[in-house]
C-alpha cells in the first residue's frame, strides 16, 4: 500500500512538472554589433575596433 501511495505523488509530481513545462516557453536572441574607425597622420595608421555582445532572454507564457 505503501509503495502504491508513493508512486501516485511521484506520478502526480511529474505530471505536475510536465504541465507547468507545456504552458511557458523561453527564447534567446543574441545580438553582435561591431564599429571601426582608422585613425591616419602622415606617419601611422591605427585602427580601432569595438565589438559588443548581448545576449537577450525571453520567457513567454501561453495565453488561455
């Protein structure tokens, strides 16, 4: 009886888990934006480049 009533909550917990699973979802962009500029004088020549990365994190839940 024991093991009977035990696996009823492990079972209920997993549906449980699986239903709160169905009804969100997450979705990540990324977005990479890169500039440069050279700097020149009748010596030298530099040029510069500034990367930057962000990472964006969505969590959307589905609509009743």
């Amino acid at each position: 009886m024991r093991t009977l009533v035990s696996k009823f909550v492990l079972n209920a917990l997993i549906i449980c888990a699986f239903a709160i699973g169905v009804c969100s979802c997450k979705a990540w962009r990324t977005i990479t934006t890169t500039s440069s500029y050279v700097q020149q004088n009748d010596s030298a020549k530099v040029t510069t480049t500034i990367s930057s990365k962000t990472v964006e994190e969505y969590t959307g839940v589905k609509k009743h």
